[in-house]
C-alpha cells in the first residue's frame, strides 16, 4: 500500500497522484459504459483536463478527492470524493467511480462507501450526506438503501441521458442515522 489513508479489506484509499492521472483515470470519464450514469460527463476527457482537475484539487477544502487501490497490488481502480464539502453547516456530497470494468463496481463499491462514510462522518466529522443519481440506474439505488440513505428530492426528466430524459434522485444520510445503523449492526 502507497500512503493509505483509509484501509478497508479489498481496496485502500489515497490521495490521488500524477501517476494516476497519466494512467487510465483520464480515459474512465470518456468511457460510455463508465460515464452512462454520471449526469456530468459529456465532454471527452484529456490527459490535460485531468491533471487540471488533480491540480485544483490539490489545495482544495471543499473537495477531497481520493484514489480508489486494490490492496494486493496497488493498482488503481477508481476514484471517490466528498465534494462541495460546506464546513459550517457540516454537509458534504458522496460520490464514486470504479473506473476498471474488470472490478465492476459490486463489492468495491460498497467497500468505497464504507470508507467514505468512515472518512466523512468521524475524521472530517460531517454532520449530513447527500448523494444523486439518475432515476435510470440500477446500481446506486441499491447502494443507497443498504447504506440508510433516505430518498429526498426528486426532480422529474431533469438530466438528457442515453437519448431520453430522466429523473435526478437526491438521497441523504444522517451521522445519526449512520451511527445508529452502525451501533444495531455489530
């Protein structure tokens, strides 16, 4: 492991490196099959773009953005982050990208959000998540709800994906409701 900053038992995080954005990170937001859910990605990715992205998060406190490892072989396989991070009412955004389609985003997935929801509610010690997903994936509603995030907000055929518009669905997750799932859970 290279500089972990949260370990967990398939993956560890860490701080994101030039490495990593030379390598394949900058083609995963190109991809249609990675980018098919993203509501942001429209735009083909460069190597350019990328180190500009890594470069402004570098410094950033309203962003923390971390590489995604396999602990057995350091290789890189996504990225996560907890973004518009809002310190004084202590609420941030959850996000996360397994890039390798090779991993999927099964067990890593979930394995992603559990450290960041470690990172978020007891190193940074946010108080609220909220999370965002369009209405046409299968994956992260699944995530959302073995998770505790609590549906929201919906807005109706508010993202063009796939050739059609779709519903955006936000989801929020309580430090409570995190720490009380937790508590009845071990």
């Amino acid at each position: 492991m290279k500089n972990a900053y949260e370990i967990g038992n398939l993956i560890y995080l860490r701080a994101p490196t030039l490495e990593d954005v030379e390598g394949d990170w900058y083609q995963w937001f190109s991809d249609p099959q990675t980018t098919q859910f993203l509501v942001d990605r429209y735009w083909p990715n460069t190597v350019e773009s990328q180190i500009e992205f890594y470069e402004s998060t570098k410094k950033s406190k309203e962003r923390l953005v971390l590489s995604v490892c396999l602990i057995d072989n350091d290789e890189h396989v996504g990225v996560c982050n907890l973004s518009f991070i809002n310190w004084v009412h202590r609420h941030a955004d959850v996000a996360f990208v397994v890039g390798n389609e090779k991993h999927g985003s099964g067990a890593i997935g979930v394995e992603i959000m559990t450290l960041l929801l470690r990172i978020a509610f007891n190193r940074l010690n946010l108080i609220n998540l909220r999370a965002s997903h369009l209405a046409s994936n299968p994956y992260t509603p699944l995530i959302m709800k073995m998770f505790g995030f609590k549906q929201v907000a919906r807005f109706e055929e508010f993202c063009f994906s796939q050739g059609e518009y779709v519903d955006l669905i936000f989801s929020q997750l309580s430090r409570k409701d995190w720490i009380n799932r937790n508590i009845v859970s071990t």
